[in-house]
C-alpha cells in the first residue's frame, strides 16, 4: 500500500453513492454518514428524498442561518425543502415504505455481507440497540445501498462472508460503498466495481474478511 | 363550548397517576412536548410505561427529556425505536437501567412503531408487518403467509396519556403541525385515553380552516399555551445539528 493513499472522506464517499441515483428515484437517507448524499445530487437530477418522519421532497442540509426547527431529515438534522414537498406523519411516511414507493434506502451499518445481509442496529456485547427505521427500510424499498467504513476503528473488517452481529435484514443489500471502494455483494464475495485512488485490490483483500472479486472494468472511484 | 385551555403546564399533567402509560410525541427537535415533559418530571408521578421514538438521551442544555425520567428511575418499561445511542460511544441512562435488568426495555422498528399507534388510535387490535421477520425482533411472535411472503403479527399500542406538541390549536383542541413537527403526534394523540397538548400558539374556534385540521379536537383534552405559560418554544437550534451544521 502507497504510503500517500488515503481513504475516501466522508463527502466522497456519499457523492459516489448520490451519482447512483437515477432522475425520479424516492430514496430515503439513513442517520448518520447517508443524510449527506442530499449535499451531492448531480445538477441534471431531481431526487425526491423521503424521510421517516413524513418529508416527502426535502433538499440539502440547513446551514446554521438557514435552519428552521420545524424541517428535519431522518437523521434529525435540519435540511431545506423543495418547492414539491409535502409532509404527512409517521404511519404514512411508512406507508410509502411498505408500499414500495421507495426506490433505495440508503443505510449506515455495522456490517455488510456477502450474502446481501445487514446488521446496523445492535453492537456486540450490548443489550440495547437502535432499530429505527432500518428494518421497514430494509425489506420495503427496492434497493438497499449501504455507507460504511471498511474497517472498525481498531482495523477489523466490516464487510464479512456473514454477519456477526444481529441482523437488520437479510440478502437485500445491492449496493456497498466504503471508504476504499464501491461493491456489490455477490453471494460467497464481494465484486469490487471501484477503487479508492493509490489502493491495489490486494490491499483491499487484506482488509476484507470476505472474498473480494476485482470486476473486469474495475477502475478508481471518481465524482 | 366549554375551553380545553389551562392555564399552565402543571396543571395540564397534575393528574397523571403512577402507573401510567404515557405516549411522547416528537421526532427530533421539531415536535417535542418538552414543556410537559418538564411539568411530569415536577409532578413525581413514578412506575411509569413511556412509548416514544427514543428515550434515552438526557442534555446538557437545560432541556428536560424522557431521560431524565428514566436517569431518576421512575420508569418501569419503554417502547421504542432506540433503545440505545446511534453513537456506540455514548451511553445512556437507559442503557445502563436495561443492562442492570431495572427497566423492561422493548425494541420495535420504527414503522412497526408508528403502525402499532396509529392501529390503537384506529381500533385495530393487530395488523401484520414484513419489517423484522428473520429477526430478534420477530421471535416468538405469530407468523403468516400472504401471497408468498411472510409477515409478523404486531399488536396495537394504546395509552392513558399523550404528550403532544403543535404550532396552532383552537380552544376546543382542533390541531395543525408545522412542516415535521407533525410526525408521531396525529397518531399520538388518537391513541391515548387523555391527550394533553402544548402549542405554540392558541386561537380562537373558527379561525382555523376545518379542511387544514390535522387532529380533531375531539381527540383532545387539555391544551396549553406555551407563550402565556411562559414555557420554552424551542431548545437551542444549534442542538439539532449534532455538532456538524453545514458551511
């Protein structure tokens, strides 16, 4: 591994993820690192992103002058609304959900599998957990794309032949981005379909607990 | 027609019992009764069941939450979609209660959540769900097949009181949510025995437009004022950006 390669921040990473969108997708942003992807819709889409709190059409993240207390996403952070917003409460926001109006749920996660498997709700070692939204997410839209890091804090891998931890739902991740590239769960490994610039697939396998299956047209991840 | 209007927070809550169950509204900021979960946390009422999103987190802003309930140990049991911090560093009260088996801590996903309320304010006893099949939280629940999926019974929710915050409310208890504040409290408030209300503002019957009612007042018991209560309209905005307000 070079010496200068460094991982994709944050902002990239989400960026990445926003340019899978498609022009009148519904997609729904999880808590945490997946509420920025609404900072990097590609300027000749329009998204319409729902939230499960009952925003249907909100925008990008509020600035501090910009914030109101009454718009917040699903992470509870302010946003601004587009002018096709419309707002309706809880059981319907999930309504839309079970419908199968949503066409991904962008989620945060503590593991990816190459089965297609999640866990993001409960650590090891702890009682309690935070299910949110996740779980009605996770089996009513129609993709799941996960954002993760690679690795735990102390270098473990995230993205395992199976998950650990308690799942959140099972073979219903399509799509995985990470701070060293963009995957696709694919059975028994991981189809690496984009690199982080300076990272060779064989540095990306040492910090993979699954096999990791470079794709014919494998290149670097570019925004 | 007789006001629902009272005059103060306290007086609003002074008759919860110990022992009650009590639904919180709110999902974030925007939509927290937090001028009566200030009242109830005065009132002493103990042994308590809350049904909220969260009801973990205390602050250090002075504003008074669920857990601050939970931190004094006057809850029996919650409900909810978290039942820990997002952040696996932060600990909360209730983490600390539930892994000390001193409180009954149930988890439910969030829509399941949502869906339990508004069946209970609907008289729905159960519905079936596909969230959480195959999971902890499914286990030794009643599970069917309908047109080749399977789905997991929930049963309802229902409360003896909801604590509800909105934007405008007439004296008779008619009800209109600005933007998301509305999320769990149209559903909150028609799934209690008592609803009890905190608005914004407080107008007279027939000047709000019936059409534009969220929650009719017939769901409502009692509403107070919160400028002539002298109670704190919103906590402190950069609270809601988590450290991290966009430049």
């Amino acid at each position: 591994m070079s010496v200068e390669a460094k991982r994709l921040t944050r902002d990239l990473m989400a960026a990445r993820l926003a340019a899978e969108f498609e022009d009148g997708w519904v997609v729904n942003l999880g808590v945490g690192m997946p509420t920025r992807c609404s900072d990097f819709v590609p300027e000749d889409r329009t998204i319409i992103f729902h939230s499960e709190n009952g925003v249907i059409g909100y925008g990008r993240n509020a600035t501090v002058e910009e914030a109101t207390p009454y718009v917040v996403n699903g992470g509870a952070q302010p946003v601004l609304l587009t002018p096709f917003a419309s707002i309706v409460h809880h059981s319907d926001a999930f309504a839309i959900i079970r419908r199968g109006l949503l066409d991904v749920a962008v989620l945060g996660a503590y593991e990816a599998a190459a089965n297609g498997d999640f866990a993001n709700w409960r650590i090891s070692g702890r009682k309690g957990g935070g299910i949110g939204g996740a779980m009605d997410l996770a089996v009513g839209a129609r993709q799941v794309f996960l954002l993760l890091e690679h690795t735990t804090r102390d270098g473990r891998p995230r993205l395992l032949e199976r998950c650990a931890l308690p799942l959140t739902a099972a073979g219903v991740v399509t799509l995985v981005m990470t701070d060293l590239g963009l995957f696709e769960p694919a059975g028994d490994s991981f189809r690496l379909r984009e690199i982080a610039p300076g990272f060779t697939v064989d540095d990306v396998q040492q910090l993979t607990g699954a096999p990791v299956v470079p794709a014919a047209d494998l290149s670097e991840v570019t925004v | 027609m007789e006001s629902k209007v009272v005059a103060s927070f306290e007086e609003a809550v002074a008759g919860v019992e110990d022992g009650s169950s009590i639904l919180v509204a709110g999902f974030g900021e925007p939509g927290s009764p937090h001028n009566l979960v200030a009242a109830l946390y005065e009132q002493g009422a103990t042994e308590l069941t809350l049904i909220a999103n969260g009801a973990g987190m205390t602050r250090d802003d002075g504003v008074i939450t669920t857990g601050n309930l939970v931190e004094e140990k006057r809850v029996r049991r919650v409900v909810l979609a978290f039942t820990a911090s997002t952040h696996p560093s932060r600990r909360t009260p209730l983490e600390e209660l539930n892994e000390a088996g001193e409180i009954e801590a149930q988890i439910t996903p969030q829509g399941t959540l949502a869906e339990r309320i508004r069946a209970g304010g609907a008289g729905i006893p159960a519905f079936f769900t596909p969230a959480g099949v195959g999971t902890e939280v499914a286990e030794g629940k009643e599970h069917r097949e309908f047109g080749g999926r399977t789905y997991v019974l929930e049963e309802a929710i229902v409360a003896d009181y909801a604590l509800i915050r909105c934007w405008k409310a007439d004296t008779f208890g008619n009800l209109v949510f600005r933007r998301s504040q509305r999320n769990f409290n149209p559903i909150m408030a028609m799934a209690a025995d008592c609803t009890l209300v905190e608005a914004e503002e407080v107008v007279e019957v027939g000047e709000l437009d019936p059409d534009l009612i969220h929650t009719p007042g017939i769901f409502v018991q009692r509403v107070v004022s919160i400028p002539e209560a002298g109670g704190i309209l919103q906590a402190p905005p950069l609270a809601m950006f988590s450290g991290r307000p966009r430049s």
